[in-house]
C-alpha cells in the first residue's frame, strides 16, 4: 500500500501522536509498504516527509496546541504529489485541530481512516471550543472510512454522546526497541522523573507538594523535572520558596535523550489532573525499566490495567503519590513484582502487535472504495 499520515503537529517538536506516526511509518516500510507524512514545517531529514503551510501555537483548556494552515498553491502542488506517486489510503491524526488534515483530506478524495488521539473536552454551558471539537467529531464520523481512538476513555465519550459508528479501539504503534535498550542497573536512592509539558494539566505541582513528604521519607531521593511551559518558573519558583531538597529541573530532552533520562529513573511520575485518552509514557517508562505511579484519571487506568492498579493513585493527591513511591520504595519485593509485571504488559503495545490491525484497517477502506 501507498499510505499518507497526515500530522497535524510539527515532526520536530516532541509527542506521542509524532512519535506514533514516526515509528508506524517506519514498521510501515519494513513490512512493504510506502509512506509519505504531510505535516506542518520542520519535518527535517525525516524519511517522505512533506513540509506544509504554517503553524503557531495557542493555548485552550489549560493545553497548548498548535493550529496550522497552507495556502491554496502549496496544498494544490502537495496533493499533485501524492496523486502522481500513487497514494491510496490517508491515516489523519486529530483532524479536528484546525484545519492542514482537512485541507489534505478533503483536496486527495482517497479512502481515509482517523485516530482522535484527544480526548473529548467535557463541561457544563455552552464553550464554543467544546461545541467546535463535537461538531467536528460528529463531521468526520460521518464522512471517514474508519474512525480510532487509543482506549476505552474517549470512545466512551463518544459512545455517550450518540455517535454511530462508535470509534473503534486502537492504541498507539510505538517502536519501544530503544525504550527497552536504555535500561540500565539503578544506583543510589530512588530517581524519580517527571517528563512531560509543564502546564497545570500535567500535574507537575501536585509532584512538588507531594516531594516534601518524600524528600524527608527518604533522604537519599532525588526528584528530575524535565519539560517546559507556562507553569516552569511558577514551579521552580514554588521549589525555592519550600525550600524543596534535591529536585532539578532540565529542558525538554531530545528523542534520543528521552529514553535515557527515564531510564535513570527508579519511578516515573504522571500525576496528570485529567484530560488524558491514554497514557502512552507509561508504557515507554514501564519499556525503560521505571516503575509508573500514575494519576487514576480515564486515559492512565486504560494502560495501568490488572496489576498495574496497585500504581494508581488518586488525582490531586500529593499525599497519596508520596505514600505510593515511599511505600515501594521500602518494599523491595514488591517493586521488583511490578517491575516484572510491567515489562511483560508492556510489550502488548509495540507497533509489531499493534502495527498489523492498523493495516488491516486500511486495507478495508480500501477495500470499501474499490
């Protein structure tokens, strides 16, 4: 097949919906297939990648998010392209967020199937953000061959809201081969890392107030923030002020720092408040050897199923997230039960048991056109 995923994210900025798109691609070819990416500029060296339009980032709903667009020259020429090399299937990626994948969806007319990677904004009264984000859910449900979403908690969302079809389940295709490789033996204390965008959303404060606890619990803890955004010197300002022992704070790692950082660590935190449709860094993290104690909201609990319960914690709960790492820390048998549990559990994700239902999708909406 000739497959088209359209990113509506720049592929140098890092992700989870780039990081899927990247390492299917790349499953992608290995098993035969072709592969070309339309995504806003920056796609540097990567392998069919195709630059489009422009983009700037604009924060909503305490996330940022990045709207982007081409002109009518550069998406005519685009399309040109990808019809003279033979594309028949499109895989858009959250083609709600205005409106590249529309512009690329709508000009090619080839079979097309959609991941909703977000999930739906929830709320009382009327938000026009909320009413765009239902309206255009409702649009590609039904115009699109297939519609996925990557767990249980946006499809109930979904399914809540009376869409027929409802989407189907299928979680993202991550290459976890250089996760596992970065494993390393731990030394000293308890590392704990928080990778991830620092706005409010993510939980990074609920981290900090929960770190006195842990910090006094255990003397030896060290505690690594690695990310940027709004909330990033509210944060390092809030360390100051408690006078909070043994935490730094590093920029946002490249792709191939990622791995190693998490991997440094004993326990990977993601106390994510909400808003979560599936919990993709705790299967890298669980890949990498460090343990996750996660936040229970929809998305983590898809992941942290069966044994993976006893590393939930209650959302905005500072308290229950330190008892969690102080208390497995000191029973080492115990983490090292989960540890086992987690590097089994996450095999279950990789693209080489996920990448082929993905195909199979696309061949039935081939299929349906033919």
């Amino acid at each position: 097949m000739k497959i088209v995923q359209v990113s509506p994210y720049s592929m140098d900025r890092p992700g989870g919906v780039q990081a899927h798109i990247r390492d299917l691609a790349i499953w992608l070819r290995h098993e035969g297939h072709e592969v070309r990416i339309v995504s806003p500029p920056g796609t540097g060296d990567l392998e069919g990648g195709m630059a489009l339009g422009s983009f700037r980032t604009m924060k909503l709903h305490g996330t940022a998010f990045e709207i982007s667009r081409a002109g009518r020259r550069e998406v005519r020429s685009c399309l040109d392209d990808l019809r003279n090399w033979g594309a028949e299937v499109m895989h858009l990626h959250t083609p709600w967020t205005p409106m590249l994948a529309w512009q690329v969806w709508r000009g090619l007319s080839i079979p097309s199937v959609a991941t909703f990677h977000a999930t739906l904004p929830e709320g009382s009264g009327f938000d026009p953000f909320r009413w765009y984000i239902h309206r255009a859910a409702r649009y590609f449900n039904r115009r699109l061959d297939a519609v996925l979403v990557p767990s249980r908690a946006p499809q109930s969302q979904w399914q809540a809201l009376g869409f027929d079809p409802v989407p189907q389940i299928s979680p993202p295709a991550i290459d976890l081969s250089r996760w596992s490789a970065a494993r390393v033996p731990k030394q000293g204390g308890p590392h704990v890392v928080f990778m991830g965008r620092l706005e409010e959303r993510k939980g990074a404060r609920v981290l900090l107030e929960a770190w006195a606890r842990i910090a006094a619990a255990l003397p030896e803890a060290q505690l690594t923030i690695a990310g940027d955004g709004g909330l990033k010197q509210e944060l390092i300002q809030f360390t100051q002020e408690q006078a909070l022992q043994r935490v730094q704070f590093l920029p946002p790692p490249s792709d191939d720092e990622a791995p190693k950082l998490v991997a440094s660590g004993d326990f990977f935190a993601a106390p994510a408040i909400g808003g979560e449709s599936f919990g993709l860094v705790l299967i890298e993290a669980m890949s990498a050897g460090a343990l996750p104690i996660a936040a229970a909201n929809p998305g983590y609990e898809t992941v942290l199923s069966g044994g993976g319960e006893a590393l939930l914690v209650p959302p905005s709960d500072p308290t229950a997230l330190a008892e969690k790492v102080i208390e497995l820390t000191r029973d080492v048998d115990r983490q090292s039960q989960l540890l086992t549990w987690a590097a089994t559990h996450a095999k279950s994700f990789d693209v080489s048991t996920v990448g082929p239902s993905l195909v199979k999708v696309f061949q039935q909406a081939i299929s349906r056109a033919e």
